[in-house]
C-alpha cells in the first residue's frame, strides 16, 4: 500500500479510500456540463455543492480534452481557471484543488493561486517544463496514459496488448519522473479511460485495473459519464450517473483509490452504503 500522502491540511490514507475528486470544467463544450460553470460564482457555487457532497478533491479544468477537441490558447485557458481558482481558495481555504492542464505555464500560475496539485492528461510529455514545475512546487502529479492527442486519440487506436502496454507506459513515466527530481510518493497513476482506447480497450482496462496497484502508486479512475457507459446502457452523458456509479462500485472491489467523478454525491452514497455491507 502507497505510503499516505499529505495535501494542504488532508492527509490521504489510501487504504481508508477511495476518495472522490469532483469534476469542475469551467468551459463552453465539455462533454457533459459543458457551459454550465463558465462564471466565477457559478463555479464557486458548484464547488460548494461538491464539498457538500463529499468531494475530497475539486479538480478544475479550462479546455475540454473530449475526444476531436481543439487545443485552447494558453491565455484563453489563464483566464478561465485563475479567476476560479483564487475565488475558490477565498471561499473554501481548507479544500484540496487540482488543475487539469497539460500546460506547465497554467498548472505555475495555477499553483500561485491555490491549486495542490497537478493532473496531466499527457503525463508530463507535452509540455517539457510541467515536470520542472511540479519538481519545484513539491506538488504531487497525476499522470494519465493517452494515445495521441485529443484531436486524435479515437481515430482507430489499436494495442497488442491494452493492459501491458498502458501498465509499461505509466512504469516508464513514473522511472522518467523520479529520475527528474519528483518524488516518487508525490506521483498519482491513471490508465486514462476512453484517452485514445475503443469501447474493448477500456472494459479490458477496467477489468484488470487491479494490476496497476503494482507499480506501488495510488491508482485514479476518470470513468464518469463516458461513451462506453453509454455503450452498455445507451443513454446520452447527463443520463449516465447509475451507470457511473455501478462502474465505480466495481472500481473500488478492484483496489481503486480515487474516484474522479461528476455527480460525487450518488457515487459516495453507493461506496459508503456497499462498503458498509460488505464488511
């Protein structure tokens, strides 16, 4: 088991997990909420609604990464985050704040504003200064496997081997970032649902998720409301919370230790309620 990890005033004890991480996209076209939190005090009143619900972690991002998506500038991508980020750590000065960015200029100015951590979907490889950026700010990262980039990551990705191959991708990332300076117990794993996978890939990675908890690092889940949820039970993103939930009661059974989900309210209800059964 990972050794806990302490984050602003919370210490994560990862055998106490899984905790949840509250999705919070203050963008125009995200896949699912889209628009809706564009506004600094509609986005400090979300956040506010996920604490409430249990969040343990508000992750924050300014450019939707959804499959066939635009790069966003990198001060257009400023402009939509800092506010809310500054607005946010006013507010809640105790919680837990992470930047979803590639981009190592926005997760510096974000970390000045009150942001605790990184999470990158391209593991520290587009951006060659975000792994000098987190070095230096002590700041723990989350690295995500993604096959090409969001603009092209589901025109017909293919794997040998889905699970070997994304497991290699996170080992040598995670030797890479050591070798950097970044502190080993500082560094978050994601196999990076539905980035660059089919609907075979991710139900393949999902089944042996369980095999990532042998590179000795907290495993992170970003499932909620994906198109392969939407595949099993054939409904529209906004419409995909049971099946968010029953993926994520499968996730905490296979070792899991964080749950990065839309709706944290419905998905800690069920874990609280099943792991309370299942004792």
């Amino acid at each position: 088991m990972p050794e806990p990890l302490r984050v602003r005033n919370r210490e994560f004890v990862w055998e106490k997990g899984p905790y949840f991480m509250g999705i919070l996209n203050v963008t125009p076209d995200s896949f699912s909420d889209g628009g809706k939190f564009v506004e600094v005090e509609r986005a400090v009143k979300r956040v506010e609604e996920l604490v409430s619900e249990g969040a343990d972690i508000i992750d924050i991002g300014g450019e939707s990464t959804r499959p066939f998506s635009d790069r966003v500038p990198e001060e257009e991508e400023l402009k939509r985050v800092i506010p809310v980020i500054k607005a946010v750590r006013e507010r809640f000065p105790d919680v837990v704040i992470s930047i979803d960015t590639y981009k190592s200029r926005v997760a510096e100015e974000a970390i000045k504003a009150g942001a605790d951590i990184v999470n990158d979907i391209s593991a520290l490889r587009f951006d060659s200064r975000m792994v000098d950026v987190v070095k230096d700010y002590q700041t723990p990262v989350v690295i995500m496997h993604m096959k090409g980039e969001p603009k092209t990551m589901q025109l017909n990705p293919e794997y040998e081997d889905v699970v070997k191959e994304v497991y290699e991708f996170l080992k040598e990332r995670l030797d890479f970032l050591v070798e950097k300076g970044v502190e080993f117990n500082k560094i978050i794993v994601d196999p990076g649902i539905g980035f660059g996978k089919k609907f075979e890939h991710n139900l393949a990675l999902l089944k042996n998720i369980d095999k990532f908890k042998s590179l000795d690092r907290p495993v992170l889940l970003g499932h909620s409301r994906k198109s392969f949820i939407g595949e099993i039970i054939g409904k529209k993103p906004e419409e995909r919370d049971g099946g968010t939930v029953g993926v994520s009661i499968f996730a905490v059974l296979k070792g899991v230790d964080i749950l990065r989900v839309h709706n944290v309210g419905i998905n800690k209800d069920a874990i609280t309620t099943f792991k309370a059964l299942n004792t």
